[in-house]
C-alpha cells in the first residue's frame, strides 16, 4: 500500500525539509526564487513580438551606419 498524501502535507513536509537544511533565510530565499507567472505566452507574445524580420533587419542596417560596421551578407548586408 503506497503512502498518499495531501497536498497540504507534502508542502508542510517540503517547508520542514528545505528549513532543515537551508535555514529559515535560505528556505525563504528558494522560495521565493519560483514565480508562477499568469497570463497567456501564445496569445500575448505577438504583442511583444510585433517586430518582422524586414524590420529587425532595417534598424541593424540603421545601426551599421551610426556604427560604421559592416553587416555580414547573411543578414542583409551589402
């Protein structure tokens, strides 16, 4: 017969453990290392991935002209 338990008792056991050998600080400090997140990447990345190729390309070639670099052929140099 396994030992199954609830949730609450798995996290009470982690906290226990993770205090036992990372200190209270320590225990604090990888929790709060761990962000969830929210919302929805596939939906909400075309926001702030708006910018095409042309355009990506065009403000390098914008950039090698304030620079004075060459852009290498493979990207759109000349």
């Amino acid at each position: 017969m396994s030992d199954v338990r609830t949730i609450s008792e798995i996290r009470k056991i982690g906290i226990k453990a993770l205090a036992q050998s990372l200190g209270p600080i320590g225990m604090v400090r990888f929790l709060q290392s761990f962000e969830l997140g929210y919302g929805d990447y596939t939906k909400e990345r075309h926001e702030w991935l708006e910018e095409d190729i042309d355009k990506i390309v065009s403000e390098i070639k914008k950039e090698e002209k304030l620079m004075a670099i060459k852009v290498p052929d493979w990207i759109g140099g000349k």
